[in-house]
C-alpha cells in the first residue's frame, strides 16, 4: 500500500467524510438563507462536490504512481482501487448534473431545497462506500444509506400525490430487497465464517464448498436481492412509478447514479467475490439480461408519458449491461474487455439519460407538467435547441453511430460474442431495432407535430449547462472515444 500522510482509515475515506460534512454544512446554510434565495444552495452544493473530487484525484496520482497499488482501510472492508474510483467520479458527476437541472426545477415546484441536496450528497456517500465495499457488511451499510436518501427523495413532492404513491411502493419494495440481500449474507457467512469478499472467494475454491445448498441459496437471494437496485426483469415493477412519481430531477439520478452503484456492487460481488460460483450465477443473469432488454423494451412501446417511457428503457439498458457482467466473468482478456465495455456503456448512457431528463425538466412550467410524449410535439418549431439535443439522446439511447450509446453497445454487443455468448447479443440488436420505434416516435412529434399548448422556451442558466455538457459529450464519446476507452481500460480491474 502507498505511504499516507494521515491515519491509513481515515485518509481511504476522506472523499466520504468531506461529502457528508458538507451535507450538514448545506442544511445549517438553509436554516438561514431565505427561500426566495434557495437557487444558491444549488451552487454551493456543486461546488462542495467539485470539492470532493480534489481528493479523489490525489488518489488516482497515488495508485498511478504506485503501479496497480490499492488503498486498504478499515480490516481490509474498505478498497480504494481504480475500479472504485471511476465509479466515485462517475457519482460525483451525476450528483452535479442532477443539481445543476434542479435548481430552477425546485423554484418552480416549491421545494424545500437544503435537505434537497442534502439528501443527494447521502446518498452519493453512500454509492462512494458500495464501490469501495470489499466486505458484504460494508456494501450493506453503503446500499442502506443510498436507499434511505432515495426513498425520501422519490416522495420529495408531498403535495403531489403521485410522488407520495411512488415513495411508498419503492419503499416498500426496497425494504423486501433489503431483506433479501441481508438473508443472503447471513446464509454465506453460516457457510463460509465471513462476509469479507476475499475470504469468500478463498472458501469458494474448494468444490465442495460451492456445492453446499445453504451456499447457492444465499447466492440466489444475493442475485434476487441485485435484481431489483439494478431494476431488471422481473423485479423491474417499482421502476415506472417511482420515476414517474418522482420529481423529474431525481429520477435521472435514480435512472444513472443509482444503476451505476448497483452495478458497481454486482461487479464487486459476483466478479471478484463470487468468481468460483459463476456457474450458480451465470445462468441467472443470462435470463435476466434477455428478460430485462425484451419486456423493457416492449414494455415502453406502449408508454405515453416520458418518464415512464425512459424508466420501462432503463430496464431494457439493464439487460445490455448484465452482458458485459457476464463477459466479465470469464478469465483474461475477455473478462477485462467485457469490464471495460460495462464501464464504457455506464459512462455513455449517464451523459444520454441525464440529458433526456433535463429536456422533460425543461418542459415544466407553471401549469405544465411536461412529462408526456404529446408535450414534445412540435418543439422543434418553439425550442429548436431543446429539439435538436433532444434528437442526439434519442438516437443515442437507440444506438445510432456517432453518439455515445452506439460505442457503448458496440463495446457491450463485442464483449457479450467474445465470451461465447453469441446468441444474447443478436437479442440485443433485435432489441435495439424494437427500441427505435418508440425512440422516434418522440423525434417525429418533435419535428413534424403542430405545435400546441403552452409555449415552451428553450433551455437556460443552469439547465442550460447541465444539458450542453450532457450534449458536448454524447458526441465527443461517440465521435472520438479513443482518449476514454484507453483511460477505462487502465481503470477497470478487479482484484
């Protein structure tokens, strides 16, 4: 391990702390700082977790300098690879665009906005501790902390009754995971006596060991329990009306920064806990990945509000991403390539998903909600920019070239043929084609509707921002993608 110039436990989780103070520190400014100049917190909040990057930094020169070197804190619990870190920038990230799109979307809504993003930061700490989580205890406690922040996020509009519906239901269905993820730790720590990934992945050498039925059952539920914080089928059915209900805000950083921590810890689990018990967990992820892109897909072919169209694509983007799991369960470079496409894909669909988002933000008026498909129609003629970045996310979450999603399916689709599973990703392509029906359906209303309703004006201030960064990158990524593929594919290794 690299020398450090503090406490070894303190200094791995530093980014956490400074986060988390930082949260208290923007709920003390709110107590004082008058609502009708509440879009300031909105600014100190990005700037706090521009903040915390600074030290996130200071580790990537660290491991850099160190040659594949990994920060370990707290017993060997806490890991602070390259692997964690792109998954912590990729957080930060998404935490700043979903601020910079709420700002005016709160003055609006009426919200209160410190605990607003307040509860954003929580919940960031809490996907920085499931990316580092080499330990089953600490994932949980990171997934926990995550998901008390997004339940009361998703109900954040109590006067909506929408929103209060859309709490409950993912409240009550995140708990049933939880239980089931906490069932499933218990099982493998009877089995093995421990809940530490690299003794699991010790005690699962053995053949006999990974025959135990206690052992495959708390794997089952371990799987069950994944299932659902990465929304695939069949455990998709919060999906919808949580994003639905949801304020439109929150849930883009439900649809990427959420996924994202999910994905982090299936990653974690299964790829470098689990290995020796792939063919347990194989097959599971091979059904879900077809269900997930199949029933995703049709699913919002028959959706007339937006978000609930986006959240029925998230769970088809789900299943392409489960590809690059699997190709990353095989050994050496196949399992290398299929980490760095998931890593390439995730980066993709955060810039195309959050900038789909922001233009339904962007349609939110005083007596508008904006989030159904027929408020799109005509926008081209009302806001021909909104239109315009409108058109690229739609044609990158369908996987047009030159867009950020072709190159990420390309990385998934070619990971998913060189590990032999071949069949699943002409699934995917099939899949792809179905999903251009309901993407389009939006260009077209965008383009060739008359306009009508309320008049809607082009993006501006912070949203503006958050969607020509969102924009700036989904071209860059898909037209250029070398300097990104190359930095991910140094990062993405497990241990």
């Amino acid at each position: 391990m690299p020398s450090l110039p503090l406490t070894p436990d303190l200094w791995a989780i530093f980014p956490e702390l400074l986060l988390s103070i930082y949260a208290f520190i923007i709920l003390g400014v709110a107590v004082f700082l008058p609502r009708s100049e509440a879009r300031y917190l909105g600014y100190l909040s990005i700037l706090g977790v521009a903040l915390v990057s600074l030290p996130l930094m200071r580790f990537a020169r660290i491991l850099a300098e160190s040659a594949g070197g990994v920060v370990v804190g707290w017993g060997g619990m806490f890991v602070l690879d390259t692997f964690a870190l792109f998954f912590k920038f990729l957080f930060l990230l998404v935490a700043a665009l979903t601020m910079l799109m709420s700002i005016r979307y709160l003055e609006i809504e009426g919200a209160q906005a410190g605990e607003y993003y307040a509860l954003i930061m929580f919940a960031v700490v809490g996907m920085m501790f499931m990316a580092s989580g080499r330990d089953l205890l600490m994932i949980f406690i990171g997934l926990e902390t995550m998901s008390l922040s997004t339940y009361v996020l998703a109900g954040f509009l109590k006067r909506d009754r929408r929103s209060n519906e859309a709490a409950l239901k993912y409240f009550l269905l995140g708990t049933f995971s939880t239980g089931l993820f906490l069932y499933g730790i218990s099982l493998l720590y009877a089995v093995t006596g421990s809940t530490s990934l690299s003794a699991i992945a010790t005690a699962l050498a053995f053949e006999g060991m990974r025959q135990q039925p206690l052992m495959v059952l708390g794997l089952i539920l371990l799987v069950v329990a994944l299932g659902f914080k990465i929304a695939a089928v069949p455990f998709h059915m919060w999906v919808p009306d949580a994003y639905e209900g949801a304020p439109t805000a929150v849930a883009a950083f439900f649809s990427t920064g959420i996924k994202a921590a999910a994905f982090s810890i299936v990653l974690r689990i299964l790829v470098e806990g689990m290995m020796e018990a792939r063919q347990h967990w194989a097959l599971l992820l091979v059904v879900l990945s077809a269900a997930s892109m199949t029933i995703g897909n049709l699913g919002a072919l028959l959706q007339d509000n937006m978000k609930r169209l986006l959240a029925y694509s998230s769970v088809a983007h789900a299943g392409y991403v489960l590809m690059g799991v699997l190709a990353a369960q095989k050994m050496g470079e196949t399992g290398r390539y299929g980490l760095t496409a998931v890593c390439v894909y995730l980066l993709a669909y955060t810039f195309t998903n959050m900038g789909a988002f922001g233009l339904v933000v962007n349609l939110r008026r005083e007596g508008l909600v904006g989030d159904q498909v027929d408020d799109f129609t005509g926008l081209a003629r009302r806001a021909p920019f909104a239109a315009f970045a409108m058109l690229v996310f739609m044609l990158s979450l369908a996987g047009i070239p030159a867009t950020a999603g072709f190159v990420g399916k390309w990385y998934l689709f070619g990971a998913a043929i060189k590990a032999d599973y071949a069949w699943l990703a002409v699934l995917a392509v099939v899949n792809s084609a179905i999903s251009l029906y309901f993407y389009l359906r939006v260009v077209v209303r965008m383009y060739m509707g008359d306009p009508a309703g309320t008049e809607v004006r082009g993006p501006s201030g912070a949203l503006a921002v958050a969607l020509a960064i969102c924009l700036l990158f989904t071209f860059w990524i898909g037209i250029y993608p070398q300097p990104f593929l190359q930095r991910l594919a140094g990062w993405a290794v497990l241990q």
